[in-house]
C-alpha cells in the first residue's frame, strides 16, 4: 500500500514538472535541423526544457528564447556532453545554472556565476551586478605574444560578448580571455577573472 502511495506521488509530481515546463523558441542553429523529443526541429520551432535533445555533431547549436521569460540562450552540443545532459533543464540543473542571475550584487558574484566556457555564436548578453553608466565598461584582453583589448558594448544592465571581438581566423577556434571592469575615475581596471574561455561555433555545419 505504502509503494503504491508513494508511486502516485512521484507521478503526479512528475506530471507537474512537465504541466510547468518552459518552452524554447529556436531563432537559429547552425545545422538544417536537430531532433528534439520525437520531433525533427527546425528554425522557428517550440520545444519544451524537458524533452531529450539528440545531437549528431559535437559542433551543433541552437539559439534558442525562453517563451515566458523571453531570456534568450545558446545550447551547444559540447557542453550538454561535458555535463552529461540531456535536455535544457538538466543542463541548468547539472551546471548549476538557473535561468536567472537577478541574486548579483557584486563582482564576486559574477565571477561565481560566469560559466567556465562560454559558446559563442553570435552574442551573449551577460547581466552586470552593478549599473553601467557613461563612465564605466567592461573590457575583455586576450592572446601571448600580442595581448588584444576590446570594450565590451552594454547597455544599462547587460554587457555583451560578440563574435566580432575575436579576429577571423580559422585556425583558432578557442581563446582563454581575461574580464574587466573598466571606470575612467579609477586607475587601476578591476579583474574580474582571468580564466574565461570563449569556443566559437561554427555558424553553419555542412550537411
């Protein structure tokens, strides 16, 4: 009796997880389509957080919206392998990353709450703990032999990571990055951190 109790209660909790689930809308993807669920997807289309993607590459991604809270992310096949995820929802749940950073209130958090490796395909907007104002930026630096600085573009609450940044090369692929905040009334710009690396995906993976 107490098994069968206990087997409705995991059911029914398992039905409210799927009646709450969130819906992606794809914007893009860098393959013709991606098999989701039971469903070949395409660009355009709904899919819910808790449905199994099934990659062919490692090289795939998909830019995708959260219909509710219109947050809009990149799931790249590489990462749901190194986490060993299935779908959107277990890979928040395994890197520890839920769909919100509204908690920030300092640069310590940030770092906490920066991935170690971010892909790229095209931007990602990452929320700044503190208002960013006419006198004040992010800057990223990169490379050995001849370090590179770029100004991040912001606005009032976000800072963004551009493919643009990082020259066109195609050989390099990956670039280990230093993050910092920049203000014109302080001399010394602050690190952030030093070890963010940033993999460019491919735009378009030939069929």
């Amino acid at each position: 009796m107490k098994k069968n109790a206990i087997l409705t209660v995991l059911l029914l909790f398992c039905a409210y997880l799927q009646l709450h689930a969130d819906d992606y809308k794809i914007l893009q993807m860098n393959t013709n389509s991606v098999k989701i669920g039971t469903v070949l997807c395409h660009q355009g289309d709904t899919f819910s957080e808790n449905e199994q993607i099934f990659w062919s590459d490692e090289k795939q991604a998909i830019k995708a919206m959260n219909t509710r809270t219109k947050e809009v992310r990149v799931f790249a096949a590489k990462a749901f392998k190194n986490y060993k995820a299935r779908s959107v929802k277990d890979y928040y749940l395994k890197n520890n990353h839920l769909s919100t950073r509204g908690g920030m209130v300092s640069f310590s958090d940030l770092e906490e709450e920066l991935s170690d490796t971010i892909y790229l395909y095209d931007v990602v907007s990452i929320e700044s703990p503190i208002p960013i104002d006419s006198l004040s930026s992010y800057v990223i630096s990169y490379g050995h032999e001849k370090k590179k600085w770029r100004t991040l573009m912001s606005t009032d609450e976000y800072f963004y990571l551009c493919r643009e940044l990082f020259e066109n090369n195609e050989e390099i692929k990956e670039f280990k990055i230093s993050l910092y905040f920049r203000n014109k009334n302080i001399d010394e710009d602050y690190l952030i951190t030093d070890d963010l690396i940033v993999v460019l995906l491919p735009l378009m993976i030939d069929p």
